[in-house]
C-alpha cells in the first residue's frame, strides 16, 4: 500500500518543516502523545496512535494549504496568515479559522529604518522604496499612510483601495535587513524578535504592522472536526501545563484561610484532612512564573512540607 493510499482516511496537520517554530511544535506534539516517526528526508509523517499524518512544510507555505482546504490543520505564525490573506482574501469556503494562540513564536513584524538616518516616522517613508519578504502585508500598511494622508490633505476622491501606490515595495526573501546598508531600500518591514539583528544591522524600529505568535489554525471544511476538537484540547492542556505547576502542602487549618489567598489556584484550592489534627493538606495549581514568590510567602506564614510537580498535560477551564 502507497502513502498517498494511507492518507485517504487521516486528517492532514502541516507542522513547520523548519525554522523558529519547529522545536516548540516539535515539544507540543509530543506533550499531546501524537506519536510519529519522521524518515529522514520524508516531509510525512503518519501518526501511529490517531488516524492524523503530519506534512511538514514551510511555515509560510502553511496557510495556503489550509485555507484551500489541501489539509486540515496547521501550525505556523500569525505573520503568515496574515500575510496569505493580504494576498488571497478569504471566501466562503477558502482561507483559514484561528484555533488556538499557542503562546510561543512571539515576534513583530517592524518598519526599520537606519538609526543615524533622517527618517524617525513612517509617513516620511512614503513614495520612498521598502524591502521586504511581506510585500502584502506591506503594500497594505504604505496604501493606509497614503490613503489617511491624502484625507488630511482634502485630496481623497474615492478610490480607496484603488489609487496607484506611491510607496516602492519590492520582494526579498532572506537577509532583508541588508536593503538599507546596500542602498536597494530607505527602509524595511521585517520580524523582528529579540532585536539583536536588527540592531547588529544599524536599524531601529519605527512602527509595528503585525504583532504575532505560532497559532493553530484549521480550514473551514475540515475533514473529521470531531478529531479536530481531540487534538486542539490536547494542544491546550499542554499550553495550560507549560504555564502552571502543581504546589502542594500542609498547614494548620486555622491559617488556611491566609494560605488560600497566597494560593487561590485557578478555581479554588484542593484541601484534604490530615491525620495529625488541626492540620489540612493543600493542592493547587500556581503559575510557574510566580511559584518561587509562593513558597516564601507559605513559608512566613508557616506552612510546611511544600512540594512542587511539574504538569506534563491538563484539562482546565
């Protein structure tokens, strides 16, 4: 039996083939037991434990295969989608649905100019020349400017979206951050994440067009939304876990009351009797970013025995 043969019955999940993303995914699959093994050079995968097979491409190819429906799922950022849908509108039945933010991937696509150049706003890059690899979601932002600027100057007649654009936007799919040092460009709308790039590169950043995160996304018309709804609950009790951790411990029941205001948990705190009288037992969910904070406040206020436990998956609200 061939592979295209195996897939006839499998919902389709295109993952990051490569690049910022593809770890993380990587972990959030993992965390959700979608098993797979990946052959070397082989961008599919079947999943052994759920009738899904992964495609892996590249993140910006992504959403053009969901939103026409050629799979089912995907994972990819925010950036892409909106770069897709800049350039194909969705329909009806065509472009894609946001599942689920995922938390991670976290970057912004930034206009970027030279830090020692004249130019401090983005109306000053009007009618000059832009580099970019998101020529759509760019052409969009300079058609705004130009079109606000044109209100103010009383010289709008109704074109809209139709009026010739004065701003250069010209293609580059890698390295754009040279444009300006080589002189191809006054500025560039890129992503930026940390900023030593940009930074490295003599840029700073003068406004944001898109603020994004890796997200799930499905097509309008999946082929088994049942399945759909398993996976994007998996996917969302590991997000869930990542961010929270399980404190337990024990304090006198007189003092729970200041106890549970150091720990409310997400709906209220799991509290047990002890043996020992007098004495409770407290479980409870704490955000893992606050957790060291917690336990020196349990701690003054004379809990004992506090224990912390790493959550690998969840079902919360």
């Amino acid at each position: 039996m061939d592979l295209v043969t195996n897939l006839e019955d499998r919902l389709l999940f295109a993952v990051p083939k490569k690049g910022r993303l593809q770890q993380a995914c990587l972990e959030l699959l993992a965390g959700s037991d979608i098993k797979f093994h990946r052959h070397n050079r082989l961008d599919i995968a079947l999943v052994m434990n759920l009738p899904l097979a992964l495609i892996f491409l590249p993140a910006a190819d992504i959403p053009m295969y969901v939103g026409e429906g050629r799979v089912d799922l995907g994972i990819t950022g925010r950036d892409t989608c909106e770069e897709h849908e800049a350039a194909e509108p969705p329909t009806e039945n065509t472009g894609v649905l946001e599942i689920l933010d995922l938390e991670f991937g976290a970057c912004k696509l930034q206009v970027q100019v030279p830090e020692k150049g004249d130019i401090h706003t983005p109306e000053e890059l009007v009618g000059k020349n832009i580099v970019s690899s998101f020529t759509k979601l760019s052409e969009k932002y300079f058609r705004d400017l130009e079109l606000k600027a044109s209100q103010q100057d009383g010289q709008a007649n109704g074109e809209g979206g139709n009026r010739p654009l004065r701003t250069h936007i010209k293609h580059a799919g890698g390295s754009v951050e040279a444009a300006c040092a080589l002189g191809v460009a006054d500025g560039i709308v890129d992503l930026v994440e940390s900023g030593e790039t940009m930074r490295a590169a003599g840029l700073k950043a003068i406004a944001t067009v898109v603020e994004s995160t890796a997200i799930l996304i499905s097509s309008k018309h999946p082929s088994d939304p049942k399945l759909v709804n398993i996976i994007t609950n998996r996917i969302k009790g590991v997000i869930t876990a990542q961010k929270y951790v399980l404190c337990t411990y024990n304090v006198e029941r007189k003092n729970l009351a200041a106890a549970s205001k150091i720990t409310p948990g997400k709906r209220a705190p799991t509290v047990q009797n002890l043996e020992e009288e007098g004495w409770v037992a407290v479980s409870v969910m704490v955000a893992r970013s606050k957790i060291a904070g917690v336990m020196d406040e349990l701690t003054e206020m004379g809990a004992t025995d506090i224990l912390v436990t790493k959550l690998e998956n969840s079902r919360t609200t």
